[in-house]
C-alpha cells in the first residue's frame, strides 16, 4: 500500500515538474520555411496581393513576409546595401532592376521560371543587354495598359469625351505620389511621344540614345501636354502639382464631377469607387489615346505598358519557387479572383491566363485583348530608364507644370546632359522596350 | 530487509525526488519572470521611446522645414536649422530602435522601409529650398514630404506607429504575467508544499520509530525550503510590479505623443519630451532595482544540493541505525 502511494507521489511530483518547465519555458516553434517579398501594393491593393501569397503558402507550406512602399528605390537600395534584401522584389523599373542584374544583386530566373517563360512574349521578358542570351531577370506579375483616356460612359458618348479633350479643366490630374510624384506626367509625355513620333522614336529615346531628348518629336510631345492640359485657359497643370493622383482621378466619378478624361493607367480604375455614390466601383470606358490627345492624328501608333516586375535576390528554393508560382497563370487567375466583385480586375501578360477572369468586367476584357493583341507594346520609358535619368524626368515634367506657357527646350537640353552624365557613369539601359 | 528500513528507503528516494522537482520548478518559475527583465529595461523600453522620439522629431522637422520654407527667406535658410536637427534626431533615434532589435527581421525591415522613406522624404523638403518662394513647385514639394509622412498606414509616422505595436506586442510578452508564469509558481508551490510536508511527516515517522523529539537536519531542510519558496515568490512579485510599472509608463508616454495630433490636441511637443526623459528615468530605475533579484536565479539550482545534503543528513544515520539492529 505504501509502495503504491510513495509511487503516486513520485509520478505526481514528475508531473509538477513537467508542468513547471512546460510553463517556464517557452518551447520554440518549429520555424517554418519562409520567403520575404519587397512590392508597392499597400492597402487594398496589398490586401489582394495578400491573398496571392496566402495562397502560395496554403499550396507549398512556405510562409511569405511581405513588405509594401512607393519608396522602393531607397527602400530596396538601402537594403541591398546592408547585406539583407529581401527574397524577393517586385518593382515597376525595369530600368532598375537592369541595374541590380548589371552588378550581379539579382539572379538570373531560368530555373526559377522554368516553361512559364513561353507564356511571356516581348517586350516582358527583354533580356538584359550583354547578358547570356537566355539570361532574364525579371518577369511581369501584373501589368497595365497606360495609352488609354478613361471616362464616364454615364455621362459622356465617346464622341463627346472626345470633343471635350481641349478644354484643360476637363482632365483629371494629379501629380502626388509619395516618393515616386510625378511619374503621371511622364506617362502623358511618353505617350503622346509614342503616338505622334512611333515606336521607333520611342524606342530609340527609351534606350537613350544621344540625342534623342532634344528631336524636334520629342519638343513638340512635351508642347503638346502643356496645350493639353491650359486649353481654354486652364490652370490644372498646375492645380496637379499639389493634387494627389488618387484624389484627382477619384473625381471623375465623384457626386459632383470635378473632370471628364484620365489619361490614366489601367490599374487606375480600382480607385474610381472613392468619391463615387453608392457602393462599388463604377464601370469606366476609355477611349485609345490618339483619339483624344493632339498631334497624332488619330492613329493609335502602338500601347504604353507598364509591369510590375519580379526579380530574384537571393537564390534560395522558397524564393524559386515563389517566383515560379506568381508567374504562373494558376496565381494570376487566383489573383484575378481574389479581388473583391465590385472591383475591376488586375491585368496580366501571362498568355494561358483564361480570358473568363474577366467575364463579369467588359471594360477589363478590352484592356486584357490589346494587351495581348498584336502591339507593338512599348514599356514605360521612365520605368525602363535608368533609375537617375527616370527622376531626372520626373522632375522636369513637374518643372513643365510649373510653368506651361514656357518652351520646354531649355528642360529638354537639361535631359540631354542629365543623359550623357548617367550613361557615362555605367547606367544601364535596356536593349529594347517594344514589342 | 525489513518493513521500517524498507519505509525509511521510500521515505528518502520520495524526499530526494521531491527535492529535484520542487528546485527545478523554482528554478524555471523565477527564471521565467526575471529573464523579461533585462531585456525590457536594456532593449524594449527604450527601442520603444526610441520610436517615439523619431516620430515626435519627424513631426516638428516638418513644422519646422514649412516655417523656413514659407518665411519668404529660404534663400539665406534653406529648410532651416531646426529640420535639420530633427531630422538628425529622428535618424539617431531610428538607429537606437534598430539596435534593441526588439521585433526581429520584421521590425529591422519595417525601419529599413521607413529610413528609405525618410531619404526620400527629405529628398523633397531639400528640392523644396532650391525653388524660389513664388513657385507653385514650393508647394508641391512640401504637399509631396507633408503626404509621406502624414499618409494614413503607409506613411512614414503611421508605419512607425505599426512598428512600435510590435515593439508593444513584444513587451507585453515579456512584462505580462501570463499562463506560463501562474502554472510555473504554482507547480512550483505545490511541490514546495509537498516537499515540506513531506519532511514533516517523514519527522513524524522518526519520532514514531526511533523515539527521537528532534531531528535538526530534517528540520533545516523543511526552513530552508519554506525559506526559500518565500525568498523566491517575493522576488518575483517585486520584479513583476516593476514590470508592470515600466509598461504603464511607457503606454502613457506613447499616449501623450499620440495626444499631440488629432483635432484637438491636448498635448505639445514639449510634454512629449518630457515625458520620454521621464519615463527612461522610470524604467532604468525600476528595473535596476531588480537587477540583484535576478542575479539570484543563477543559485536557485544549489538549493538542490544543500536540501538533499541535509536530507541525506538526517536520515542516512536512522537508516545505519536499523541496519544495526536488525542484524
């Protein structure tokens, strides 16, 4: 009997003890493999991108850290910099990723890429100049369609979207972006570039060639976005400088309508639901930019694009085959779905991506055919610029909205030298950027 | 072998093992609550006000930088020399945050984004002193600094905010007397109880036995582990009120910075400085004076050997004793 109780009180001390380490010590979780991933999407646009990675590691048991700002140069940079990038980056410059690839701080994604690469064509997966001919470093997980004017097919016919075009106060612009401020009125420049000189010319310029910021193409483009933007006396290319983009074009939807045309990005639809009566985001219509903005006599010469770029930084096989998953066509289409019904769905070059993601957005299917309709598709120039020369740009395109009536030739003549001094200071430039 | 040398044998392997479990438990008990302790006065707390320091200096940089900005004399002052010493104490203070390395890889990161987002922040307030005071490019540039740090979740102020909660999170973690805490004391306490009464009966048992009023060892044993489960229980009640108390310091700290913006604020930058001067004085006092009560958790374990020592002691003798007489 005593046996029996000194053995009870024996087990009953063990298990005391046990109790006591199991509470004083807290027992280290077992640490699950995980990838870090750098991207601007924040808010809404973070929280869908949110359910991409979710997925991700519901399917491979990789746990994703995310990071988002519009500060990515600096961001990234610093990061790189201090020995600690993340995984993983995806930006909007490929010019900027060309120069992470041109001092070996990203990795070549063959293997990562593996047969999604055949469901990319040009000008997405350029190869960077000098690299080994199968070397890309970069591939699009999403992108957009810029040459296009979007308005309210509520209140407007095309034709009389059209015909309001040379009236200043009708456009929606706002130059406020955070860090990146300004690059929308790069977007208007490139695009009329490409629309009244062509591809060629575009191309040509985007590549940095000598003496392609100071062509007579080139002056009359930026002529032309002062024109544009003070027809009938208008002030609003100075009204922009202190508007923020989302505010801007959040108004051609609002109760009280403070514009009529966005020369906007694709992407751009997704914030129309801000000051819009009711719930959900309005359906927008748009127009091809020739159409509307002057000097290229209506004949739509090819598409400004723009992407949101993945690069590798470190070769580990989480960050592999993250990059394989998010170029693949499976996490576009949970892309596509996961954004919430009453918002327009994202865009993505990936060509097995099924045109059904878009059966309930008819505006979204349009930007989805010309995006894969023949071209020629141009990136965004200041995107594939080397990063210097892309806030060279920006700046003097704020300095034009500054002061619309002046030439923009002394601007110009300062992009040229801005160009030589980048160039000769190893800046990279793409090969090409149409496709 | 006998039925009382049998017992005496049971008593002392029961006793022994009592002895291991009850210093193990004491020992991890109070390890658990004093190991927070360095770390919340050496690397929380101050990472803590660190963050709000930086934030309180991007704030008054910015006032600061418009006032110089919008005086009509930026010409001779540029954005001013009161931008640019809070921003040099806003970018000290960011680097003090980062070496508490209070939130891992996810916090370095956040202030890694958030030192990118002051360069470029500042980037524009210094392209705002280069245009002339009537150009709408002043405007601009300030709207372009004002929007990143002000901007609601993304902005530079609001990601510190999201920082520093992990910061918080953290030092909840290591102030809070939690389940792992109340289910280590009272284990320990338990087998405390049970080795003391243990002693008491196995006293009784002698006195049955051998006729013996007092057994001195098996008493020491049973004072010192009274003693000790005592020593060790206030320690720990005076650690965790000090824990406590930092932690209600520095909520109140983050309030009052918090206080200084809003519709009415009720707040200024002076009460904000003030505070954090404060409340480091307050967490570097409370938690020095636990640094000794701490230092005791390393002899926790020798309690082990000088109870079984005084065990053995005392019974080892009674059981040579019966071995004598049952020959």
């Amino acid at each position: 009997m005593r046996g029996r109780r000194t053995a009870l009180a024996g087990a009953l001390a063990l298990l005391l003890a046990t109790a006591a380490v199991v509470g004083g010590v807290v027992g280290a979780a077992s640490q699950a493999p995980t990838v870090s991933v750098f991207a601007s999407w924040t808010g809404d646009e973070g929280a869908v991108f949110g359910a991409v990675l979710d997925d991700f590691t519901e399917r491979t048991g990789i746990e994703v850290e995310y990071q988002g700002t519009t500060a990515q140069r600096e961001v990234l940079m610093s990061q790189v910099r201090s020995g600690s990038p993340p995984d993983v980056a995806i930006l909007s410059s490929p010019g900027e990723l060309a120069e992470y690839a041109a001092r070996d701080e990203i990795l070549p994604l063959g293997a990562a890429l593996g047969e999604q690469r055949d469901a990319y064509r040009e000008p997405w997966l350029t190869p960077l100049s000098g690299a080994e001919a199968a070397d890309v470093y970069w591939v699009p997980v999403k992108v957009d369609l810029k040459s296009v004017v979007w308005y309210d097919p509520a209140r407007l016919s095309p034709d009389e979207a059209v015909s309001l075009a040379g009236d200043g106060d009708n456009w929606c612009l706002g130059m406020g972006s955070d860090a990146t401020s300004g690059w929308p009125g790069t977007d208007w420049v490139e695009d009329l570039l490409l629309q009244s000189a062509g591809p060629d010319a575009y191309e040509s310029w985007a590549t940095g060639t000598p003496g392609s910021w100071t062509t007579e193409e080139m002056a009359a483009a930026w002529r032309g976005v002062a024109q544009v933007l003070t027809g009938q006396g208008s002030t609003r290319a100075t009204e922009s400088l202190t508007q923020d983009i989302g505010v801007a074009s959040g108004g051609l939807f609002a109760a009280e309508p403070r514009c009529a045309l966005d020369h906007q990005s694709s992407f751009i639809r997704g914030l129309y639901g801000a000051e819009a009566p009711g719930d959900g985001v309005p359906e927008a219509a748009f127009l091809a930019s020739s159409t509307v903005l002057p000097g290229t006599g209506g004949r739509q010469r090819g598409w400004e694009v723009a992407g949101d770029f993945a690069g590798m930084f470190r070769d580990t096989q989480e960050a592999r085959r993250l990059i394989g998953y998010l170029a693949s066509a499976e996490a576009q289409e949970v892309w596509a779905r996961a954004v919430p019904d009453d918002v327009p769905s994202p865009m993505f070059a990936n060509s097995r991506v099924p045109r059904d993601v878009y059966a309930d957005d008819p505006a979204g299917g349009a930007v989805a055919d010309l995006l894969r309709g023949p071209g020629p598709h141009c990136l965004d120039a200041s995107d594939a610029m080397p990063p210097a020369m892309r806030d060279a740009f920006q700046q003097a395109v704020l300095r034009l909205l500054a002061a619309p009536d002046e030439p923009p030739d002394g601007l110009l003549a300062e992009l040229e030298v801005a160009r030589a001094a980048v160039t000769e200071d190893g800046g990279v430039w793409l090969s090409s950027v149409c496709g | 072998m006998t039925g009382t040398r049998r017992a005496l044998s049971r008593r002392l392997i029961l006793l022994l093992a009592l002895t291991t479990a009850a210093v193990a438990a004491l020992f991890f008990a109070y390890a658990g609550v004093h190991r927070g302790a360095g770390p919340v006065r050496d690397g929380t707390a101050p990472a803590i006000l660190d963050v709000t320091t930086a934030q309180d200096a991007l704030r008054q940089a910015n006032d600061a930088a418009r006032n110089a900005l919008e005086s009509g004399q930026s010409a001779l002052v540029g954005a001013g020399g009161g931008y640019r010493i809070h921003l040099a104490v806003a970018n000290q203070s960011l680097a003090g945050a980062a070496e508490g390395d209070v939130t891992g890889d996810t916090g370095l990161r956040a202030l890694q984004t958030v030192s990118g987002l002051i360069v470029a922040y500042s980037g524009w307030i210094e392209r705002a002193a280069t245009v002339p005071d009537d150009s709408p490019l002043l405007d601009a540039y300030l709207h372009y600094a004002d929007t990143m740090l002000n901007r609601p979740v993304t902005g530079i102020l609001a990601r510190l905010d999201d920082l520093q909660a992990g910061q918080r999170t953290t030092l909840a973690d290591q102030t809070t007397f939690g389940w792992p805490g109340r289910l280590s004391w009272a284990a320990a306490l338990l087998l405390c109880a049970a080795l003391a009464g243990a002693l008491l009966e196995t006293q009784r048992f002698l006195r049955h036995r051998f006729r013996r009023r007092h057994h001195p060892w098996l008493l020491g044993a049973t004072a010192v582990t009274l003693a000790a489960g005592a020593l060790l229980a206030a320690g720990t009640v005076q650690t965790q009120h000090a824990k406590d108390a930092s932690r209600d310091q520095l909520a109140a700290t983050v309030g009052t910075w918090r206080s200084t913006s809003g519709d009415e604020p009720t707040a200024t930058p002076a009460d904000v400085a003030g505070a954090i001067r404060h409340t480091a004085q307050e967490v570097e006092t409370e938690m020095r004076d636990t640094d000794w009560l701490a230092g005791l958790t390393g002899w926790v374990p020798a309690l082990g050997p000088v109870l079984g020592a005084l065990i053995l002691r005392g019974l080892l003798p009674r059981l040579a004793e019966y071995r004598y007489r049952t020959r």
